[in-house]
C-alpha cells in the first residue's frame, strides 16, 4: 500500500509540529487530499489506524478531499482533474507520482504537456489540534 | 498546511550507510555511465548497492543496465525498487515509461521529494544516484533534504565542461559538502590541464577513464560494460571511495 507510506509521513510530520508546540497527547489532525494522487481516504485513514501510538494512540484523523485544478501555462485554460478519463495504467502512475500527469495529460483547449498543478496535489497535513 | 513527505525523508534513507552523488555541472559527460558502472562494480564487490536515476527529464541508466519494461516497483508499504542486475533500481521511467516527461522546477521537486518519500530501500552499503546536469533543483532539493550526501564530480578532458564544472565545486565548497573527488571521463589523450586544475582548486583528482569505442556497445549489457576500460576504471573511483574525502576548496 503507497498510502501506508504517506501515512508514515503524516505522522512523522504531526509528531514534529506536536514537539515543537509541546503537546503532549494530539487529539485531532486533519489532512487535506488532492484528486490528483487519488489517495483513498478508507486506505489512508486504516494505515493511520494501524500506526497511531503514543501521543496519536486517541487521535482522531480528519481526512478531508480537495480537487485537483490543472493550469495550462501556454493558453491558459484551467480545467479540473479527473481520473475517470484515464485508463488504470496512467491513473496508477499519476497515483504513484502525480507529477508523472506531465507525461499523459494535455491542456484540453490547446494540446499543451505544459501546464500548472495548481490545487489538489497530493497529502496535506492541514491542521493538528492536541493538549499541552 | 504542510508538506508531511519531507519529515519522513532521512527516515526512508536510514538504512543506507553511505550516499554518493555522481553529479556534473555539464551534460554529456558520461554521468549516467558511470553511476551504474559504479553501482554494478560494487554490487560485483559483494555490497548492497541502490541506483537510483533522478534525471527526471533525460533517464537512462534503465537502458544501461538493460531493465526490462515488465519490471516495476512492489508496493508495500510504499514503493520497494525492483532487483535489476543485483541492482536495487528506482527511476520515474517506472512512471512514465517512453513518454517524455517534461518537468519544471517546482515538478521536478515535487516527483523528486514523492520518490524520496515513498521508496522503501533495503539496508544498503551505497545509493548511487545519477543526478542531472547542472546546479538546479534536483542538486539544491538533495542538499536540502538528504543529510548524508558525498559528490562524485564527473569531467571531460573539455576545458568547456571543467569550466562549468568549476563552477558546481564552487557551490558545493561553499555549501560546505563533501567532495570524493573528480574524474576525468573519455580521455583521449595525456594532456595535465584537468588533473592540474583540479589539484590546484584541492580537491582530489580521481583518475582518467580513456575513451572506449565498446561502452557504446556494451549499452544493455552489464557484464560487458564491466569489461571495458570504463568497468576496469572503476578500481580507482572505490579506491577513492574509501579514502579522504574532501570538503575544502582554494
């Protein structure tokens, strides 16, 4: 599982913030995914589960989308992303690596490889709330 | 909001007892070349080795090495390289497969720090990394997040390349890095001027590798690749490996 590897980072992040802030037990942190890495909420949420310890072992993990906005760079055109018109080979390499979209995906309005991912990346640690 | 990949970075790279950068400010120079005859003459050595191609825009070591378009990354708990030639090998070709993939700067840190973030190696001797040309985002993103890097420098006999070359030591100097030392690649002739130049800059200069009509050839095929003078200058790039390594430039 991919997701179970930026589960690991999700934490490692929150547990930094949480030492820097000296909170002792984290209560909640939400995080923030892209329609682009197309992370699957259930899967990321069940690799938290699995992982949660110490200062996260009652952390409720708030997992919240956003959509992903492409730019293109030449016209100008924004469009949203969407992984339904793609096969499951190229949606699978974007899940892997977003910026491999680059590699498969045109502006729609004038064919350009060369555009902006301007919103809805990939995961964001968005907020962490705990008690000091 | 916070990039969480970034925390998890040093931890990913934990097992892996040493780093080396084979990097040049010039194109053209043989890096990738030698990046995996390196890799393949340790690994022949008997260490764990990882090779792990960030020429995002340019790749080729898959196609050194010889690496089959069947092959993929195993998930598990991210994204474990595939054995290639005794080789643990990661590169976006994985990705992107023949399609270009043209990248710029904010992408090219973005695949660079998911890779970093994701890949699960194993414990590892050395991570060969075969680094673009040049001194932007990809140098600047490893200085910035790897700890434990060393910079393999990679020549020509052209004062053209040295020059620019120059200039990346110069960087890497004031960056305070360490430098294994620069070697001299595709050498036609017994002209001093880059041993020279490179000595009176002090940094070590590793040795030549004389120009060999079959490294062309041997392109795909490791084990010829390995016997040819670039396989057999190996010796003195891991000799150097295990010496001094030197940060101070004059």
């Amino acid at each position: 599982m991919h997701e179970w590897a930026l589960a690991e980072a999700v934490l490692a992040s929150a547990r930094q913030i949480a030492e820097q802030n000296q909170l002792k037990i984290v209560t909640e942190v939400t995080i923030r995914v892209g329609a682009l890495q197309q992370v699957e909420p259930p899967i990321l949420r069940f690799a938290l589960s699995q992982m949660k310890e110490g200062i996260f072992k009652n952390s409720k993990f708030r997992i919240l989308r956003a959509k992903s906005t492409l730019k293109c760079r030449i016209c100008g055109n924004t469009w949203e992303f969407n992984h339904k018109k793609l096969d499951k080979t190229t949606s699978e390499a974007i899940h892997f690596i977003p910026e491999a979209a680059h590699s498969y995906i045109k502006c729609p309005k004038c064919s350009s490889p060369d555009f902006e991912i301007a919103s809805g990346r990939g995961v964001w640690l968005e907020d962490i709330k705990g008690v000091q | 909001m916070l990039d969480p990949r970034i925390s998890i970075i040093n931890e990913r790279l934990a097992k892996i007892k040493r780093i080396i950068v084979v990097s040049s400010g010039k194109g053209g120079v043989g890096k990738s070349m030698i990046a995996a005859t390196l890799a393949l003459s340790l690994a022949g050595d008997g260490y764990k080795v990882g090779l792990f191609d960030l020429d995002f825009t340019g790749p080729s070591t898959h196609i050194i090495l010889g690496v089959s378009k069947s092959v993929q990354p195993r998930e598990e708990k991210g994204l474990v390289p595939p054995v290639v030639n005794g080789l643990e090998f990661m590169s976006l070709v994985y990705f992107v497969g023949d399609n270009p993939a043209p990248l710029r700067g904010a992408d090219v840190s973005n695949a660079l720090i998911e890779l970093l973030a994701v890949t699960q190696w194993g414990a590892l001797d050395y991570l060969i990394i075969d680094m673009p040309p040049g001194i932007g985002d990809a140098v600047l993103d490893l200085v910035r997040l790897v700890k434990q890097i060393e910079f393999l420098i990679i020549t020509t006999p052209s004062l053209l390349a040295f020059e620019v070359i120059k200039k990346q030591m110069a960087l890497l100097c004031e960056l305070k890095l360490p430098i294994i030392g620069v070697v001299e690649n595709m050498k036609m002739d017994k002209a001093q001027v880059i041993p020279q130049e490179t000595r009176r800059l002090g940094l070590n200069y590793i040795g030549a590798v004389a120009f060999d009509q079959r490294v062309e050839s041997s392109i795909g095929n490791p084990a010829k690749l390995l016997s040819t003078t670039l396989g057999h200058s190996m010796n003195e790039i891991k000799k150097a490996l295990g010496g001094k390594v030197s940060c101070r430039c004059r």
